[in-house]
C-alpha cells in the first residue's frame, strides 16, 4: 500500500473506537437518532479513509502502470470495479 501508513492505521482505529462506543450506545438502549449520527460520522471516516487510499494508489501504481504500460488494462478494470462498488 503506498498510502500514509500512520495516518490510514490512525483513521482506522478512530473508527474501531467510534464502533466502539456506537455498540456500548446499542447495548444501553441509547436514543436512536444518536445512534445514527455516530454511525453516519464513521461512514463519513472510512468513506474519507479510503479516499486517501485511493487516491494515494492512482497517484503511485496506476501511474507507474501507465508509464511503464504494464498491466494498465487491469488497473482500468480495478478501478472501474471500485467506481461501480461507490455508486451502486
């Protein structure tokens, strides 16, 4: 992976920990519009997680696919995969 280790690993386990709290919120029968709010701001993380990850693959192996021109029909087809996973 040649995205930001550190910073992919840290988003991560803030999103582990808001799970965290999003099921102790569950297992205390908290309000369920809080619930929700949590649950939509670590979407929002991992959605914004990914995107650096993504991003940071364009950047470095899809590039390097298309200057060296080995492989780039598989990253298109990678890539397209992911863009078909983002809008369904």
């Amino acid at each position: 992976m040649k995205a930001d280790h550190v910073k992919v690993s840290q988003a991560l386990k803030t999103a582990r920990g808001q799970i965290d709290g999003i099921l102790r919120m569950v297992e205390e029968d908290r309000y369920c519009v809080d619930i929700s709010n949590q649950l939509l701001a670590t979407g929002a993380l991992l959605k914004k997680t990914n995107k650096v990850v993504l991003e940071a693959h364009l950047k470095s192996c899809v590039a390097e696919s298309f200057a060296t021109g080995a492989d780039v029909d598989q990253k298109i087809n990678e890539i397209l995969k992911l863009v078909d996973k983002l809008i369904n």
